[in-house]
C-alpha cells in the first residue's frame, strides 16, 4: 500500500506522509554529496512518464501533458537552476489543478533513496534508521501535551508519523495521558498529515473494534480498506467528549482523522474548514536529483462515503484557528459543569464565562485606564491595550472583562475583580476568589 505524503519539508525526509503546501515548492538543500542538476527538459521528460502512467485521476493526464509540452514549446524549463526550474514547473502544475499532494522539488539525498527501490519510487518498507531518528526528534508528532483547567487533557499532534513499534509506543503514551482527563482537545491545526497506519491507531481509540474506517481507490484495480484494530495496549476511550481543532493548514491524513470524527459524530471539530488534500500521493525519483510527489489514489470515508479532495472537511463549529482552543475549552467546560459537583461547577462556569470573553471580547463601562491605578499593596495599568494586575511582590496577571465593570484573571479563571464606579472612576474592588471568599480593596492613588 502507497502511503501519503506529508507537508513536503517533513514528507521528504521521512519519506511519506500529508499533503505539500501551496505551489511553489522550495527547494530543498542537502548536505549530501550532490550530482550536477539534470537539465530542465530532462526532469519535464521524467515529469511526463510519471504523470502519464500514475496520477489518479485519468481524464487531468492529458491536461498536465499538454501545460508541460508548452512549457517546453516556450523554452521555460530551459535552466539548471533548481529554484527556477522548481518554481515554474510547479507553477504550470498548479494551473492546471489544485492538487496539494502533486509538486517536484530538488533534493538529491532523496531521489538517491527512492532511485534505490524498485521502480523508483517510495512504497511500504522497513523504515530506515535515519526515519526512525527524524521520527523520534518529533516524539512521533506529539509535540505537547498539558492539563488544562477542569482536568481537560490536551495534546498538540503535529503529523501522523509512523515507524512502527517506536511510534506506536509513543501514541500509547499519549493516549493514557487523554484517558486520565475527563475530557480530550486534539490539536490538528499545525498538522499536514501523514501515515494512515498512525491515523488508524488514534482513531481506534475513541471507537469500537473492526469498525470500517477508509476505502482506498489505487489505480485501476487496487482497493485497500481499513478497520478499527480490535485491540490497543492503552485501551479505548469511546463516549469521551472529544475536541479537535482543525484549520486550513490540517491536511491529508490529519483530514480523515477530522472526517472520522465529524462522520461518526466521536466529537466536534472546531475551527476553520481543512486544507481539502484527499488523494493519496506516493514519491518517485527524476532525473539529477529531483523528486516529484504524484496523487495516486482516492481515499473515502466509510462513515460517509465521500472524499474531501478540494472541499476539506468543515468544522461543526467555525471560528478563526487562533481561537479555536479558547472555544473548545469553554465547551468542554460547560459540559463538564453539568454533571459536576457543586462546587466544581461554579468555576467551570466562570473558567468558561473568561474563554469565551477572550474569543468574544466584553466591552467595558469605562475606559481601560479608568479602572488603572494603585489599591492598597495592588496595582492595576494598562498595557499593551489591556488590564494588568500585580500584588506587591508577586506575578503579573492580565485581566479579561466578562462584564461592563467585572474582569478575571487571564491564568486563573475562577477569580475574578470586581470594581466599585462612582462619577465615571473606579474607586475601588473587590477581588473574589476562586473559593468565594472576597477582599476588598479601595483605591489610594491614580
């Protein structure tokens, strides 16, 4: 099975995994030994031969054909530049269809790799020492993980790397961490794919064994189907709430993992529509060190029966990327407070009232420096066109308003400030804290 690629200055090292970003590809430099770069009408020529005989979809073939035969008639490709070369390759690709997974780029390390297997071009295969390192460098794509208020448990998965036992040992990890919250945030925003071995290992944990997950369409013939694994060392999290954040730059196998979710309803997606790279691509070696990643397959959902080549997969709840861990917080806050003891549910409710209002902002009774001044061993001032707050001695808080004359803590939620106004100036607060108890405090100088 072809695996896909991924953003193309990761997918090139590791040899297979999301889908390339925009046209043009940069070229990539390597510290390797490297040949002298083949002339431009050799690369086209290998171009076409890979075109004509893999990409996935017959009837845009002659489309691409004819876009480099005219470059070629027009002497574009007439260079040995690599950056050149690249960019107006990849520009006349892109004129003709907005495929993510197709581009070529210059890297002479990777041909060689690809050049080394059968047919020149990268399948499945034992990963090699080098792509198991790379793979390790990134923890496997789990760039970070951190309990948030309310014990929601989020990870940040910045590719869907796979290696084998080594990545599957890390996704184990990071699954124990979410079973431990009362609720889970995966964070796809920053990731452009990767394997769908790794796609199906998540995604087995938030589902029922040997339920139908993917239909791959590769080449004529070929069909590969995939199903959740009947069996996970970390165990499976099915029925917990679940939020992933998605943007434009989610994409590939990040987007099934998206469209397992919105398909058979695991959770809500929040954020912005995803980057819509739904073939799957494979890697094939051209002449002089130059690499072209080529779509070679359809991939469809089997909660849907559809793709998402072009389209993406839409949130269920849109708003700007930036923000989209503010929102799901507050959501999964606000879920939580139901069933949560009374104690508790107050400040879910107050931690998500202060998510929200960073998202939605609240406009203030009085202007920001009117609440500014000194209150006892407190100082309030405006900076950086907000609030801050320090007690003598102590840290720095920035205040967020919730209401016209009322402000909580940007790092500590469940307290907040609540300010006495008289004859349009605050003269005074009262800090809550997150216990109820209160302190008051009255202004003693501007």
């Amino acid at each position: 099975m072809k695996r896909p690629g991924i953003m193309l200055g990761i997918a090139i090292a590791l040899a297979g995994a999301g889908a390339l970003p925009a046209q043009p590809v940069p070229v990539v430099r390597t510290a390797a030994a490297s040949p002298a770069p083949a002339d431009g009408r050799a690369v086209v020529a290998g171009i076409r031969r890979v075109l004509s005989e893999n990409y996935v979809l017959p009837e845009v073939r002659p489309k691409l054909d004819a876009a480099l035969a005219r470059g070629l008639a027009e002497g574009r490709y007439d260079t040995s530049d690599p950056a050149a070369l690249t960019e107006r390759i990849n520009a006349d690709l892109a004129a003709v269809t907005p495929d993510k997974h197709l581009g070529v780029l210059y890297d002479p390390r990777q041909a060689a790799e690809i050049a080394a297997t059968p047919g020149g071009q990268a399948d499945d295969g034992p990963p090699s020492p080098a792509q198991i390192r790379r793979a390790k460098l990134s923890n496997h794509g789990f760039v970070e993980m951190k309990v948030l208020p309310g014990n929601i448990r989020y990870v940040d998965l910045q590719g869907f790397n796979w290696v084998g036992a080594e990545s599957a040992e890390a996704y184990d990890t990071a699954m124990r961490f979410l079973r431990g919250g009362d609720a889970a945030i995966i964070d796809l925003r920053n990731n452009g794919g990767g394997s769908p071995e790794a796609v199906q290992y998540l995604a087995s944990h938030f589902m029922e064994p040997n339920r139908p997950l993917m239909t791959f369409h590769m080449g004529a013939s070929q069909i590969d189907r995939t199903a959740t694994l009947p069996t996970l060392p970390a165990g499976r999290m099915v029925g917990k709430p679940l939020y992933v954040l998605t943007s434009g730059h989610t994409a590939s196998a990040a987007e099934e993992f998206a469209g397992h979710v919105a398909g058979y309803r695991l959770g809500e997606l929040i954020g912005d529509t995803t980057a819509g790279a739904g073939f799957r691509n494979s890697f094939f070696a051209l002449p002089g060190g130059y690499v072209i990643s080529v779509s070679v397959g359809r991939a469809v959902l089997a909660s849907t029966g559809k793709d998402w080549e072009g389209v993406g997969i839409a949130p269920t709840t849109t708003v700007a990327a930036d923000k989209a861990l503010l929102v799901a917080q507050a959501r999964a806050l606000r879920r939580l407070a139901a069933s949560a003891p009374e104690a508790e549910k107050a400040r879910y409710e107050a931690a998500a009232i202060a998510f929200i209002a960073q998202v939605d902002p609240v406009a203030t009774a009085l202007p920001l420096a009117a609440y500014a001044g000194t209150f006892g061993e407190r100082k309030v001032w405006v900076e950086d066109g907000k609030l801050a707050y320090q007690r003598e001695g102590g840290p720095k808080f920035v205040l967020i308003p919730i209401a016209p004359n009322a402000f909580v803590f940007e790092g500590d939620p469940a307290a907040r400030v609540e300010y006495k106004v008289a004859g349009g100036s605050a003269t005074g607060f009262e800090l809550v804290r997150g216990d109820g108890s209160r302190v008051a405090a009255e202004r003693t100088a501007s």
